[in-house]
C-alpha cells in the first residue's frame, strides 16, 4: 500500500513535468509497473574528447581549429544516457576544470534517476560555474530518463516537432573569397548567421548579397561600443535582408543597450550577456529577446525553465549552441518547437562526430522519434 502511494506521488509528479499536452504518450509509456529504482545508484564515466574544425573559426577577438569537450555516460540499471561539455577557451572552462568537477561527482548515492531536481541542485551545489560541466550532467540524465521512459524529450514535453524553426549556419569573418566560399557551402541552409563587430562589417553583408539573397542573423559578439553608430548599422542591416541582431554591444552598455532595443528596427538577441535563469528578467526591457544555450545554462532543466520565463515576459527566444557534437546539439533540439530561431549547426562545423541524432533537412531543424535526446553512437570512443 505504501509503495503504491508512493509509486502514485512519484508519477503523478512526472506528470506535472510533463504538462497537460503530452499526457497520452506517457501514459501509453510509462505505467507504475515499469518505475525504475535500483539498489545500485547512478554511475557517471567521462572522456576529454578534442572537436576538430573544418575551419578557422574566428570571432570579433579570437580564432582557433579544435575546440575541448568532455564526453559523458550516465549509467543505470543496464541502461546509458550520453551527454557532453563543449568549452570553447573564452568561456573560462577546460578540460582539466570540467574532469576536476565531474571527479568530484558522487551520483551513487541517487538511486532513482527520476530524482531529477534532486539530483542537479546537488550537481550544481558542488562547486560554482563549471556550467558546461553540468550541463554534462544534464544532458546525460535527461537521456537517460528518456530511454526508462521510451519517449523523446521533445513529447514528454508536449511539443510537436513539426513546429521547429530553420536552422541559421554560421559564415565566420574572412577575406571575401573564402566568405564567398563558405556561402556556396552553405547553399542548403535557408538562414545564414553572419559574425560581424569588425571595420570590415558592411563588407561582409555585401559580399553575401554578391552571391545570395537568403536571410541573414547577424551576431557582433559585443563588438559595437557607440549605440548611435550600432543604430545607423541595424538600419542599412535591415536594408541589405538582416532579420535579428545578436548582442551587438558589450554586455555592461546596459543603458545603451535598453536605448537600442528601444530605437531598432530590427529584434536585439541577449548571448554573452545571459548565462542562467535569474538573466532573462534582466534581459527584459533591455534585449528583444534571449539565446539560449544548454553549456552557458547547466542543461535541459534550465533551458526548459528559461525559455518558458521568457515566454511569459513576451521575449522571444534563440536555442544556439557551442560547436558540439550531435549529443549537444541533439539536446538542444528538443526545446526547438517552442524557439523563434535555432542557430544549432555546431555539429555541422566538426569532423569527428561520435553520434548521429538530430538532422537538419531543407534547412529545416528535424528530430527524430527516438528516446531521450534522440541520439546513436555511430563511433564508439568509450
Ligand atoms: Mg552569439
């Protein structure tokens, strides 16, 4: 009788997760008789595992060709959910920081991995920031339960995955002929991003009109310092076929910032500065609208969070990513149905990907009705 009632709580509290709209699935899925719980606790393996690049990635003040990443297993009861950090160096994470964090780990003693809230504040409690380690965490626990559970993450939130956006595909600052290059590779996408915040902005813009008249998101990664001059750009911006501008000053011109969103004629998206939940209200009155991203956030659970905080304050929302592999970006993809924009090609920039799982098509962000995040390993690295 006890367990019962138990087992009652339990579900019912699942299905307050869940929402109303994704109900029946679960249902039909997930009866009492099939709750998981183990004497044995959770059991957590990680592997550094370097992104190789296709190309020189270069931003406002930086440029590289590998990216770290930490790859992650969560095990339990014969079952393994995969998840990753991706830790780009400008973000203050390495690998060293992110296997010191994930070492200093005891998920053994959670016997019942749909302790979900449970289990992050403890992950999270650990230590601050390492929020790319976390997310790792997250990621794998979130694709666990997916696989008790047997659906993907995307239905047990009640989404339909016919609503996802196009996906933007990244076109890095360089010299004209190798943008003109990256543009006719880019041919599939239907929305490009275009990093600017250099004297060589307008250039950039024109050089992609020379050769495609496809939407454009432009992200200045903080590099514009003058809100007159950032306003006169937003507006030949929106001349040349730019749709939304991405942090286009630093993230402490607060004031200039608030001013801009004011005056633009086009939406302001907050990236560098926002990071985690209690951002969004800060964001509001001051950017348009938010990107989120499960390595700055600490995973699905936050993101989920920040995107309905966001919804509710009338912003609109971005789901981005770091360049990850498809275990990242597949993660991230779940929350697409209910984004304005997605901007989830980083897998689409690295050569060594170990999974397979959401698929861009027609340019058009595409999950797939498989459990948890919805991915396979189609090279075993560990
Ligand atoms: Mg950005």
């Amino acid at each position: 009788m006890k367990t019962d009632r138990r087992n009652f709580i339990r579900t019912a509290g699942l299905f307050a997760l869940a929402g109303v709209t994704g109900l029946e699935s679960l249902f039909a899925a997930y009866g009492n008789d099939t709750i998981r719980t183990s004497k044995k606790g959770l059991s957590l393996r990680f592997l550094p595992y370097e992104l190789q690049l296709q190309h020189v990635f270069t931003l406002a003040n930086s440029s590289r060709k590998v990216t770290p990443d930490v790859l992650t297993r969560l095990e339990f009861d014969g079952l393994v959910g995969y998840g990753e950090a991706s830790m780009p160096p400008y973000l203050g994470e390495s690998v060293e920081t992110a296997t010191h964090f994930l070492s200093s780990l005891d998920v053994s003693q959670f016997t019942d991995p749909f302790q979900i809230d449970d289990i992050l504040l403890y992950v999270d409690s650990v230590m601050p920031g390492n929020t790319a380690a976390k997310a790792a965490v997250d990621i794998a626990l979130h694709d666990l339960i997916g696989k008790i559970m047997k659906q993907p993450w995307y239905k047990i939130w009640g989404f339909d995955p016919s609503d996802t956006p196009n996906t933007s595909f990244t076109i890095g600052i360089d010299t004209p002929e190798v943008v003109r290059q990256k543009v006719a590779e880019a041919a599939p996408y239907k929305v490009l991003k275009v990093k600017l915040g250099q004297a060589t902005d307008r250039q950039m813009i024109e050089t992609i009109r020379s050769v495609t008249d496809c939407p454009i998101c432009v992200d200045v990664n903080q590099g514009w310092t003058d809100r007159v001059k950032a306003l006169e750009s937003i507006f030949w911006l929106k001349e040349n076929g730019v749709v939304l501008v991405e942090q286009p000053m630093p993230k402490t011109a607060v004031d200039d910032m608030a001013w801009l969103t004011q005056n633009s004629p086009l939406p302001t998206i907050a990236d560098e500065s926002l990071q985690r939940l209690p951002d969004v209200l800060n964001a509001h009155g001051v950017y348009s609208g938010i990107n989120i991203k499960l390595m700055k956030c600490t995973g699905m659970r936050e993101a989920y969070k920040m995107l309905t905080l966001a919804r509710s304050l009338d912003m609109k929302v971005m789901i981005g990513c770091m360049t990850e592999t498809s275990c990242g970006v597949s993660a991230a993809a779940q929350l697409a149905p209910k984004a304005d924009w997605a901007d989830l090609d980083g897998n689409l920039l690295i050569t060594n990907d170990p999974f397979s799982g959401m698929q861009i098509v027609d340019g058009k962000v595409t999950l797939i009705d498989r459990r948890g995040i919805g991915v396979k390993v189609v090279k075993k690295v560990f």
